[in-house]
C-alpha cells in the first residue's frame, strides 16, 4: 500500500519539529523519524488507527503519537496522510476533506 502525505500534513509536521528544534535539534529531529516510522506500519495494518470521532467516517482514522494525532484516509491502493495535530487542537474539518 503506497502512503502519500499532503501539503498540509508536510507543512504540520515542519512546524511542530521547528518549534521542538527551538529547545532540542536532537529531539526534534527523533521526533519526526519516529512518526515517519509510525506511519510506515499502516502499510501492513492500514485499519490499525482509530474511526475519528469528529467525523465517525470508516475511512478516516487516526494514530496517536505521543501528544499527536497523525489524520489519515484509507482509501483501495493508498493511504492519504491528511495532517497531523496536537491532540488538544481542535480539528478543524477542512483540514481532513480532499
């Protein structure tokens, strides 16, 4: 199963490591590998997030990553990686329609 990552997962993901990297280059930079690493393993059980209870759509999940929350779609062929949030955030429904 092929993962892409959207505009706005990638732009998500830049600012939470840049405002880690203000306290600790080193902690950020173990903090985005250790998502991206989280999310290769939807590859095998891409069902294995949780429905997001904002939507309660099949097809829209999540995993929980410490204090985030990485937004995805299920779809035949891939999994879409639609953004990834704070879990005190409230989300935003934009953010999860494409």
């Amino acid at each position: 199963m092929k993962i892409i990552w959207s505009p706005l997962a990638i732009d998500r993901t830049t600012e939470i490591a840049e405002y880690i990297a203000q306290d600790n280059q080193t902690a950020a930079s173990n903090w985005v590998e250790n998502l991206f690493d989280k999310v290769q393993l939807l590859k095998s059980s891409p069902r294995s997030g949780r429905i997001v209870p904002e939507t309660h759509r099949e097809d829209i999940r999540e995993l929980i990553y410490g204090n985030y929350r990485i937004i995805y779609r299920v779809e035949k062929t891939k999994l879409s990686i639609l953004t990834v949030r704070h879990g005190k955030q409230i989300l935003p429904i934009e953010d999860i329609q494409a």
